[in-house]
C-alpha cells in the first residue's frame, strides 16, 4: 500500500452557487500553490504540473474540482472548480493520484466534496473574505514576490507524534471474528475506533495490563470477552507498521474492539466516539481528565488552539470525522495555525496535513461534527494544579487577573461535565468562620469563564461551581482553592471576589415554586419559598417584596406584585412561607418570572445583600379559543356522566400539550379549597381513545397534564394530580377520530384534597438490595410544595425533594407540608443484605430434544438459602427446589435469595424441537428464520424474541383487521417507524406486512441513516404510487422495480410480501404472485436499518413525491430467507388443522375410506397408524398447507386409527393426539319366522 504524503482541507458540505472556474485557471492556481508549498517545506523548486483527470458530477454539468498529477511522479493537487469554495481541496508531496488505489474513507471523503459542492451552487450567498483572498493570492501575476514572504515568516511546525502507521486489515485484525466474504484476510476489519485508540496506547506504551474485563454479544459473530487486566500488553513486540502476523498487535486491536462494543461487520466496523474516551478510562487506565470534546462548541480560532496546545504539550489525540462512514483517526502534529496532521489508521495512507477550517460561506458551518479526545495520556502522568502558585486572595475583596498566561491541566472537575478546555488560574483564599463562601467573576467581556471552589488543589475535590457564581454552603473555616477556568479553550480577564462566613446575618430564597405553571393575567396564584438564614447571627424582621419579570433579574422595568412581612429567623434556621398572589393584569403572553427580594429595605446586616434574590418561572398561556361560560362544575366526590357525541362541541382541536384533537368536546371545570392531590376516577368504554385534558386556565395553551386509558382491555382510569387551592381548573374531554370512535358516553368523579395532606410513597426500584447495589429510589407526588424524608424516624439532612435514594436499611417515610398542614406518609422498609455465595446452574444431559422430552438442570450453591426457577426472565410455579425438569424452550435461570438480595445464575437455553402440530391448531410456518416481527400487541416489541425492538415515532395505535387496538395509524406528516437493530446488506430475505390506505408513500425500506437524516443509500423500497400500484425495488448499482397491475389504496386491509434471493425478487399481494424478475439476486452493498412509513424515493420510478406515509401498517415480519408460496398463503389465511375420517362408517363387510388433514402442515411427514397394534398403514404423504388424505386400505372390523407424524427438518417424531374411529357395521342376516293357523 503506498504512502501518500497529502494536506486535504477538512470542507465539509461546502460551497456555493454560480462561479464556475475553468481548467486553466484551476491549473494556474495549483502550479502556483505546489510552487509556495514545495519551496517552503521541501526547500526546492517545483515540477511542472500536468493535468490528468476531471471528475465530474454525474448529475452536474460542469466539472465540480480537478486533480492534478506532476509529471515527475512527486505530488498532486486538486483544486475546486467553483469560486466560492476554498481553491485547493488537497495536495500531497510524495506520490501522484492514484484513484484505483483509495482508502475508503478517503473515497468517501472525495464523494462529500463532490455533494457539497454541488450544494455550494444552489446557495446565493458571497463567498467567505477568506477563500475569496486566497482565489487572488495564487491567481495574482506577482505571485512570486509573495511566496518570497512566506519565506521571512517561517511556520511553525511540530512533526507527527506518532510514528506508527497501522490498519485496520490483515495481521491487524487476526483475533476479530472470522468471516467468509468481504473483510480482509479471513476476519471482519479491526474498526477505525480501535485502530485510533491502539496507535495513542502505543505512542504511550501504557498500559503493561488493563483494568478489568468485558464481554458483550455480537448480533451476528456471538460473544466478544477480553480480559484486560490479566493480559500483559507486549509494547517492545509491537513495530511500527506490520508485514506479517504480530499477536501482541493483533490482541491490543481486538482488545480495543470488544471495550467499545465494537460493532464488528466485513464491511467496516464501528463504534462510537463517546465510548472509546470511557474505555480508555475504565479498561486501559488513562487519565479521567480526557475528554471528547466536539468542535461545535468552539469558535474556529479557539478549536485550532486547542489542537495546538495539546500537541505543544505531547499529547495526540483520538479524532473524529464526519460522513456517513463516522471515520476516527488521530491528529498528532501541526503546520502553521491551520493546518493538522491526520495518521488515519489506514497504513499511512494518505496521512498528511488538514486544513480544520470550515471553508463554506454564508455561516454554513459543515466541520462541527468534529471531535477530538483531548487530555488523553496514561493516568499517573496527570499534572496536578499548581498549589504552590496560587493566587492568595482576601475576603471581599476583588481581584483582577486574566488566564491568558494560566496553565490548561484541567479539562472536568468533579460534580460537572463542563468541558474546560481552556487555561486556568488557580487562587486561594482562608476563612475563620463556618458557613457559605461565594466566589464571584465578573468583567468577562464575553468570555466564556468559570469559577470552581475546591477542597485542594485537585479537579476531582471540586465542592461547587457556577458560570459566574459558585456557592459552597456549610463550608468548615479553612483553607480553600478557587479556580477560574475557559470553557471550550475560551481565556481572558476577569475580575474574582470571594465572600466569606462573618459574624453576621444572612438571608437567602430557596425552593421558590409557582402554582399552577400556566397562568393568565388576573389570575391567582400560589407562590411556595423557604426563607433560610445561612448567616452565623440572627436575622431581624424584615419585608419581603414580589416582582414579574421578563428573565431572573430585578431590574426598574419589573412589575411590583405585593409585599409580605418576614418574622425573625434564627441563624442556621429557615421558614417555610406558601401565599396566594394575583397576577396583574395586561401582561404579554410567555415565559415569566417571579422574583422574590428578601430584606427588601436593607433592614438586616448582612454578609451578602447581593443573595437576596431568587427567581421562579410560570407561562401566561397564548390567547385562545376555548369558551368556559358552559363550563360544567365537577363537585367534591360526586359522579358526573355525560356524552361528547351528543352534547359536544368540536371548537378545539389543539392544545399545548396534545394536538390533532379533532372530535367533540366537553369542558368541565372545578375549585378546591385546598391545595394538593385530586383523585379522579374516568371510565368510558369506547373503541378508540378518549383524552382528559386538565388546564389551568380556560385556555387550551395552559395545558398541564394529559391522562388516557391506553390499554383496549380498560374501561376505568384512576389518576392523581396536584391542585392550587383557590384556582379553578378545567377538565376536557376530547379524542381523536384516527385513533377509533372516541366520541360518546363518559363518566368522571373527582375527589377533592383535605386541608391536611395524605403523601403516598412508591418505590421506583426494588427494595430489597444486595450489599453493594445502587439505592432504592422513592418518590412521592411532585405537587407538593416542600418535602421532608426521614429515616428511622430522623430527619435526613437535605433530603428536602419529592424523591430521595435509600442507600441503607431502613424504614423510609416522607413528610409534607401544605395548607398549614404537616403530615407523613406511610413508610417502605429498604433492606440491604449479603449476597449468596454462589449461583451456578449446569445440564446433566442434552439441551436439545424433541418436544415431549426434557432435560434436568441443577443448581450448585450454599446452604440456607431460598430458590426460585425462572424461564425468559418469568418465575416457574412451585420451581423451588435444587433440581429442575424444563421441557419446553427458553433461557432457564435460577434466582438464589439470602434475606433481601437475590442473585441470578448463569443462562442455560433450551431447545424443544417441533414435530408436529395436532388437530385444532392453527397453521403457522416456522419462526426458525425470523429476524424481526411486530404485530404491535405489546406496542414495538419484538416477538421473533431477537430483541430488535421497533421504535414508533408518533404514529399511535388503532384497529387491526381483527377489530383490536394493535395496528398502527401514521398521518403522513411525521408519523414511522425504525428498527433498533442494524443490518447488514440483507440479500436474502422475505417482508410480509398488511397495509390500508387511500394514499400513497413507501410502506418499509431499507436506510443507511436510522432516523429521518439523509441518506447517500436507501433501496429495497416497497411503496404505493399515486394511483395506489405497489412496486417493489432494490439497487445493486443500477435501479430494479418490479410492480402490480392492480391498485390496492381501496382502504381495504392488504397482505403484500416481498422476497429478494438468488432467484430474484417476487411481488406477493393477498397470497397471490403479481410481479417478478428473476434476474436480480442482490441489493444496495451497505449496512443499515429497516425503516417503516417513512424514506425518500427521489429518481425512484412512480416516485408519489412525498416522504411520509398516510395509512395502517400491522403485522409486519421479516425472515432470512424467501418464503414459499405456501408459507405465503398460510401467513394470509390462518387456517386451523382439521383431521377426520372422509367416512367414519362402513356398511357392509369390509370396504375403505380416507382420513383427511385440512390444512396440513409443510414439512410433515405423515403416515396411518392403526391404533390398536400400532402398525404403519400405506405410504408417507408430505403436508403441503394444503388438504391431504391417508388411504385406509380394505377394512373388515371397526379400527381405530392414529397419525405418526414425522418433522423433516427437526427429525422429531410422534403420534398425533387424535384418534380416528372408523366403523364397520357387518350386516346382520334377518330371521323370518313363518307361523300358520
């Protein structure tokens, strides 16, 4: 593979519109640029440059860039046949062009330059100042003379920090999962991920042994498991480049593949960005002070600043690109300011120097999907915080300083996921009093600095942090470390003072809350605040002031609401205040705040007047349509029935908080004395989905909650939500007619709240732990205005929240107050216990057999503890015991329990093989090859048991072609449907869906891209065009539809099937064969995911125009292989196996009939069986789907028959349950008596 020394400016999608450049001038430009460069940096003088190539845009006129060969076989250059994007898009110094020879990531790339600049010309905006002055430099006579500048100016240049140039390919890649095609040398490729993450673990040579172990299961290839901290990473035995087998390379690769879930494929492997900086942390033991940091965050001059001072400092870095291909590479080296050198994980090729500006003009910035791993170096060389340098600083009083000339040691301090990237200053600063220190910057000028207190001088003793303020309360006198610090590589001046614990009072707002949110100019309200002292003597009588205002500051343009006299607080006390406000009225629509200033008139000295603020935001709701004059009032727990379809309105059709609404509607309204929980109990018995929408205000904008019954088998709704005492609410009734008839009888009770409150606890989580577990998350309604919880009896610190997490047992209760009113809930016993010795289950014989056999599995633990068997995750009745007889399929598992903690065991799978289906039973074909199925019963489980879940995008449920909520409804404006699971290129398979629609649109496909981005390949489309004609296509390199006569948007529910295999691709509507081409055997050649309802079709034939579709889709299935015909009939009929005797009586002396199997099952080897002796009759018969007849041959008595049923595929065998009597009624000779007188 050669090496190619090349600078690539990183243009992401690029360019402009008009501006086409000749090939003359583009020629001009590279000679002239090749010149400045090779004079530069190589110290000689240029080649001529010939021109080779133009590559053109297939859909473009004109050319989009020109590659540009030397004639002496030393470089190239390519340089962009457009105006306004930036003139050279790469060049390199060592070997020419070769387009047979790229990488593909390279490929990709010049494919991105190719699209985006086709962009480039449909945008009206000037090009940049930038790429227009670099047009005039290498397109200026005297361009000599300015290269001769260049030449004073020398540029800075660190060389390539690393010196390796490994692949992802052959000997690189031995230990990953073997593969018969694609791949390379016999195995799927090492993934770029890891190739990125191996070549900075070997500039380090760190570490000798990794931390831990993991495993993880591969879709296709199986488990993965490496052992990082018992392997021994043989640095000195890895060279730089490899020409032969090399197993500590080859282990360091796999190794770096199975940390980040390595998503292994023969088309390119992958992984994601975010996993790779937690796997360097986790498993390979590098600092927790790395960071992925992405360039959308950073100005361009900040991102390139960066990039600097981490090579300045030693340090390369795991980078990340864009395209579809999600390629990482490393940038280890820089010329000049813009320009970074990328090893790409590709054997050098194409390693060289980047350009990281964004090129495009207008502000299209294309480059921010960049990122990079910064401060990635093994942890024990972390530089700590230069304590010894720190700044002393003096209690309130300022100090100005500026991190420009700081150091940038710290990216993450602890308790954040700030990205300080930038220098730091560090100070200092002593107390003698307990209490709360705040650390202030201001004069920023618009830099983006933070402030941290810390405990030492160490990121990770991070106590508090704030963009401008930091708060510590309760702070012990001492000694403390406060550090200003750029996000994203910001620095400047700022000005820092540090308020410190006095003597003195100190009055702060907290847990400040508005209820309802939503409210109308005019309306009451009720504010809830805690008036805490933090100071260390106590705090006078004072007043309290409310304001509205546009944002969380008091400034001379807020409102004044109204005043309220605070009594004397203690020091280190608080109180709790709830009081009823009236908005003012005439206020503008949007999101408000309340301010609430404490000690408004300066009546208390204090430490920190500047804290006597906080804020607590509301809505005033958008005007609207709604009319509440025939409101009807709920009263205190009495029963209200009404009926939308006769007595409804149909006005609104929109709320805030749920649109589409279209049916009639119902308004109630209701008031409660007390503020806290209403109990509402709803039912109605509807086929669709009837919606109570509760509003605050008597519009539809103030919308607070939404409440439904979801499940089609409820009929009642009991439902909890917080009130505000004195503030009339509204309930509305209404629904959606695409969801089912929702329009008709209701009935709805409310129960009001008593004056003195009644909290519920409930676990979120299990409360019985093992030791060492996460806590046991409780919760209570978020309604209330204040919480307390307690443990034991004894109040938690700080545990003021509507949740708290139980770490030790414990019995657990909250308290509330509310109406003046204090009570407790009931409490939940948390219990933490040891955890059992051991769990180990094993098989004593095969795991595999014939349904009917079974396996004994048994469990190896200690003594004293309980058991419990368990079957796909669900507990077996009466399994309790050490042994266990499974005789039917399933993962098998044993639970082991010591007091609360209850353990699992290893998986065993067991497999019953299918023989036969017996008479009654409906006709299924076998699930053996079924990758996904979604008959959205149970909304997008999976439940071909393969876990590829389907996620449902708006779309909402509604009635299949067996009259059950269990279909789904798209709207053809947002609505579809994605598969969890990636694919890989699937060129055998068979899709089976019903469908019902009078639109058009595509129906599933097959999608690069998960979600609604854009793709550069999608095919395998099966869609309805205008007229409602179904066409099937897949693109292999050129497109291939096949399609119906007939049209099928009769809004009418359809099954339609498709298949591609080796013997084409077919078209099945409703079991029959409408269209097919055999000549077709494969698809689009890439990786991707099943998208349903959704996915252009543009320069598809009879493309509709439009990318959603408008209809139900059910039942959908997709399988690993092309079904037959018959599998396909089954599918669409659902027929039921019926065996009988053709006649079941026989009249004479012998004679013989048929038994009959309607529907008989494909791949069954059938054969009679006289039941009496159990020998064979006649020949075996092969069940078909169809109806088949066993001969009963000449019989001369009454027998009774059985049917031995042998399964083709499975090898099981057995005797059907049904036994067939077929009589023989012999006739009996009369007797005739003869009398005479």
């Amino acid at each position: 593979m050669r090496n190619y020394l090349i600078i690539l400016l990183l243009i992401s999608p690029l360019f402009s519109f008009g501006q086409y450049v000749p090939e003359d001038i583009a020629l001009m430009v590279a000679k002239n640029f090749f010149t400045e460069r090779q004079q530069h940096f190589l110290k000689k003088t240029s080649s001529e440059i010939n021109f080779i190539k133009k590559l053109k845009n297939q859909h473009s006129i004109s050319e989009n860039f020109y590659i540009f060969n030397t004639d002496s076989n030393t470089g190239f250059v390519i340089v962009s046949a457009n105006r306004k994007s930036y003139p050279v898009l790469a060049y390199s110094f060592i070997n020419n062009f070769n387009e047979e020879e790229i990488p593909p990531e390279v490929d990709e790339w010049m494919k991105r330059y190719d699209a985006q600049i086709d962009k480039i010309k449909l945008l009206k905006s000037s090009a940049s100042l930038k790429v227009s002055q670099a047009w005039d430099k290498y397109l200026d006579e005297n361009f000599e003379i300015e290269n001769t500048k260049l030449k004073e100016a020398p540029l800075l240049d660190v060389p390539p920090l690393l010196s390796t140039t490994w692949n992802q390919g052959r000997y690189y890649n031995a230990l990953c999962p073997e593969c018969n095609t694609g791949g390379s040398g016999g195995h799927v490729w090492a993934g770029c991920v890891a190739t990125a993450m191996a070549q900075v673990m070997k500039y380090w040579d760190y570490p000798t042994s990794g931390l831990g172990e993991h495993s993880y299961t591969h879709s296709v290839y199986g488990e993965q498991s490496a052992d990082f901290q018992n392997t021994l990473y043989n640095w000195a035995n890895m060279p730089n480049s490899l020409s032969s087998h090399n197993n500590d390379v080859a282990t360091l690769l796999y190794h770096c593949g199975v940390s980040v879930n390595m998503n292994y494929s023969p088309s390119g492997s992958g992984a994601y960005s975010s996993t790779a900086r937690n796997s360097m942390i986790n498993y390979f033991n590098y600092s927790s002070n790395t960071t992925l940091t992405s360039k959308y965050n950073y100005t361009e001059e900040n991102w390139k600043k960066l990039l600097r001072a981490e090579i300045d400092a030693g340090r390369p870095m795991y980078y990340s690109g864009f395209g579809s291909g999600g390629h990482a590479f490393n940038c280890d080296g820089y010329q000049g300011t813009d320009y970074f050198h990328f090893n790409w994980g590709w054997g050098g090729s194409y390693n060289g120097y980047f350009y990281v500006d964004d090129l495009t003009p207008g502000g299209h910035d294309y480059t921010n999907s960049q990122s990079a791993l910064v401060g990635l170096l093994p942890h024990n060389m972390e530089l700590e915080l230069d304590s010894i340098s720190a700044i002393e600083l003096f209690c309130s009083t300022p100090y100005s300083g500026s991190t420009t000339n700081g150091e940038n040691n710290a990216n993450q301090y602890s308790g954040t996921s700030w990205h300080e990237t930038g220098n730091e200053k560090i100070h200092k600063i002593t107390t003698a009093n307990s209490g709360r220190i705040t650390a202030k910057i201001t004069d920023l000028a618009d830099n983006n600095l933070d402030v941290f207190i810390l405990k030492y001088a160490n990121r990770l003793t991070n106590l508090a942090y704030g963009d401008s303020v930091a708060i510590l309360d309760d702070a012990e006198a001492g000694t403390y470390y406060i550090v200003v610090d750029g996000r994203y590589a910001e620095e400047g001046d700022y000005t820092l003072e540090v308020i410190c614990p006095d003597n003195r009072a100190d009055l702060i707002v907290e847990k400040a809350k508005v209820d309802p949110q939503f409210v109308q100019s005019g309306q009451n309200f009720q504010v809830n605040f805690l008036i805490k002292n933090i100071g260390n003597d106590d705090a006078p009588a004072n007043i309290l002031k409310f304001y509205v205002s546009d944002d969380q500051s008091l400034s001379g343009e807020d409102v004044f609401i109204t005043s309220v006299n605070i009594n004397l607080v203690a020091a280190k006390e608080d109180t709790a205040i709830t009081k009823q406000l009236t908005l003012p009225a005439d206020l503008t629509p949007g999101t408000k705040y309340i301010i609430f200033h404490v000690d408004a008139n300066n009546e208390v000295d204090e430490t920190d007047d500047d804290m006597n603020f906080t804020s607590a935001y509301f809505t005033i709701p958008d005007v609207g349509l709604m009319n509440c004059s025939s409101a009807i009032n709920l009263a205190d727990n009495e029963l209200y029935t009404g009926n939308t379809l006769l007595y409804g309105d149909s006005i609104i059709d929109n709320y805030s908080c749920f649109w589409g609404l279209t049916n009639k509607e119902i308004i109630h309204s209701f008031t409660t004395e007390h503020s806290g929980l209403v109990k509402m109990e709803f039912s109605e018995s509807l086929e669709g989905t009837t919606f109570v929408l509760l509003l605050s205000a008597c519009n539809e904008n103030a919308c607070v909650n939404t409440f439904g019954i979801w499940s089609p088998d409820d009929t009642t709704l009991t439902q909890s939500f917080h009130v505000t005492g004195g503030v009339t609410y509204y309930l509305v009734i209404d629904g959606n007619a695409d969801m089912g008839n929702s329009e008709g009888a209701y009935s709805v009770r409310l129960k009001f709240p008593d004056e003195c409150p009644n909290p519920v606890i409930t676990a979120g989580s299990s409360v019985n732990k093992c030791d060492g577990d996460h806590g046991a998350y409780l919760y209570t309604d978020w309604g209330y205005p204040n919480f307390q919880w307690l443990k034991d009896g004894v109040e938690i610190p700080d545990a003021i929240n509507s949740g708290f997490t139980a770490n030790e047992t414990g019995l657990y209760l909250v308290k509330v107050n509310e109406n003046g009113c204090i009570n407790d809930s009931e409490g939940i016993q948390v219990k933490f216990s040891p955890k059992p010795s051991s769990a180990e289950i094993a098989a004593l014989s095969d795991t595999t057999f014939c349904e009917g056999g079974s396996v004994t599995l048994q469990l190896s633990t200690g003594a004293g503890y309980g058991y419990q068997w368990t079957n796909n995750n669900d507990s077996i009745s009466g399994a309790s015991s050490l042994d266990y007889e499974a005789g039917t399929s399933g993962t098998y598992r044993a639970e082991v329990t010591n007091l609360s903690c209850t353990i699992k065991s290893n998986p065993i799978e067991v497999t019953a093989l299918h023989s036969a289906k017996e008479n009654g039973d409906i006709l299924d074909i076998s699930k053996d090859s079924l990758k996904s199925w979604w008959p959205f019963d149970n909304w997008g489980v999976d439940e071909s048991g393969n876990n590829n879940y389907a996620g449902i995008f708006n779309a909402n449920q509604t009635k299949d072609r067996n009259d059950k909520l269990s279909a789904f409804s798209f709207d053809g404006q947002d609505d579809y449907i994605y598969t969890s699971k990636l694919f890989e290129h699937p060129d055998t398979f068979t899709i089976s869906l019903w469908f019902k629609t009078t639109k058009s649109g595509k129906l599933i496909g097959f999608d690069e891209q998960r979600f609604t981005e854009t793709s550069v390949n999608y095919d395998r489309h099966l869609y309805l065009d205008h007229s409602g004609r179904i066409h099937f296509g897949v693109e292999p390199g050129t497109k291939h539809t096949i399609s119906s006569t007939a049209s099928y948007n009769d809004d009418n529910w359809h099954m339609v099937s498709v298949s591609l295999s080796p013997f084409g691709i077919k078209l099945y509507v409703d079991a029959q064969l409408i269209a097919q081409n055999n000549s077709v055997i494969s698809g689009g050649n890439y990786s991707g995911y099943w998208k349903m309802a959704y996915g252009s079709l543009d320069t598809w034939p009879n493309d509709p125009g439009i990318e959603y579709f408008e209809g139900k889709l059910d039942d959908i299935r997709i399988y690993n292989r092309e079904l037959s015909i018959d599998e396909i009939e089954i599918l669409y009929s659902s027929q039921i196996i019926k065996i009988y005797a053709e006649n079941d009586v026989i009249c004479g002396v012998s004679g013989s009939t048929n038994i009959i199997i309607e529907n008989s099952e494909p791949n069954i080897q059938y054969q009679l069986k006289n039941a009496n002796d159990n020998s064979l009759i006649g020949g075996i018969i092969l069940g078909n789907s169809a109806t088949i007849s066993l001969a009963t041959g000449n019989l001369n008595e009454t027998t009774n028959f059985k049917i031995y049923a042998n399964n083709s595929k499975t090898f099981c065998n057995k005797d059907l349950d049904t036994v067939i009597t077929v009589f023989v009624n012999t006739p009996i000779s009369p007797t005739v008596n003869i009398y005479s007188n």
